[in-house]
C-alpha cells in the first residue's frame, strides 16, 4: 500500500474513500490516512496564517504610505477578510487559534510591507497593534484618512 501512495497520491486517495465508503476497514493504509487527515488541520491553519500575513501587511502599507494607497490594496485588504471570515465560518475550532496564528503571521507581514513600501522593517512596529475586531472589521483602515482615500 505505501508503494501506491508514492506512486500515484490521486489513485490513493480515491481507493481509500472507496474502502472506506464500502467499510472494508482491514483494508485501508491506516498509517497514510492517518497522516493525510493530520495534515488537513494544518493546512487549513496555515491557510489561516497565509491569509493574515496578506492582510496585516496590506493594513501596514495603508497607514504608513498613505500617499500610495490604491484600489488594489483596497481589494486585496477587503478579499482577504472575506476570505478569513470564511475560513472563520467554515473551522469554528480555528478560533481559539486566531492569537497565536497573528503572532506567527506579523513577522511576515512588516516584511511584506517592507518589501513592498521600500520603508525598513524598522518603521513598522515590532509587535502587531490591530486588534483581531479590527483587522477583520469592514470599516477598519488604519492611518489618517486621506482626500485620495477609495473607500466607495
């Protein structure tokens, strides 16, 4: 069985939803399905993660390059809480996650905004200062409002 997993993961995995949806329990590749049902949780923790980081460093280029704000942050900042909302709706158990999944997520998003702004990382602050009711809030941007500001 371990031979067909490596060698054909697709085939695997529909073997093993047909073992399973027939009951032939003595069957299936217990140790792979094991760890491709683990890995499931981690990917949807990770996507949590991923999503965050997008976010958050969208929400430090809007407050610190005020001048350079676009529509295309605008619709990145707004898809992504979509997105986490979603994620949010679909794993209530990732809840209690949402802290420490923040926490792992802001050192990549000062390097986003970085990266992005061409400011140092040392212009955004070491630790995350949004809270999650305002990272995820539809009316939350930080920064002084701008006259170029698109919030329409």
């Amino acid at each position: 069985m371990q031979n067909f997993y490596e060698a054909d993961f697709y085939s695997w995995t529909q073997e093993q939803a047909n073992l399973l949806r027939h009951h032939q329990w003595n069957k299936l590749d217990l140790p792979n399905l094991i760890e491709e049902i683990e890995s499931l949780g981690r990917k949807e923790r990770q996507e949590l993660r991923n999503r965050l980081n997008i976010l958050i460093g969208h929400l430090l280029k809007w407050e610190y390059q005020p001048k350079q704000r676009s529509r295309s942050w605008l619709a990145t900042i707004r898809v992504q809480r979509r997105e986490i909302l979603k994620l949010l709706s679909e794993n209530p158990s990732l809840k209690p996650y949402l802290e420490e999944a923040l926490q792992e997520s802001y050192d990549n998003s000062r390097d986003l905004a970085s990266g992005e702004t061409n400011l140092p990382l040392s212009t955004f602050p070491q630790q995350c200062l949004y809270p999650f009711e305002e990272i995820l809030s539809d009316r939350f941007y930080p920064g002084e409002p701008t006259t170029d500001d698109l919030m329409d």
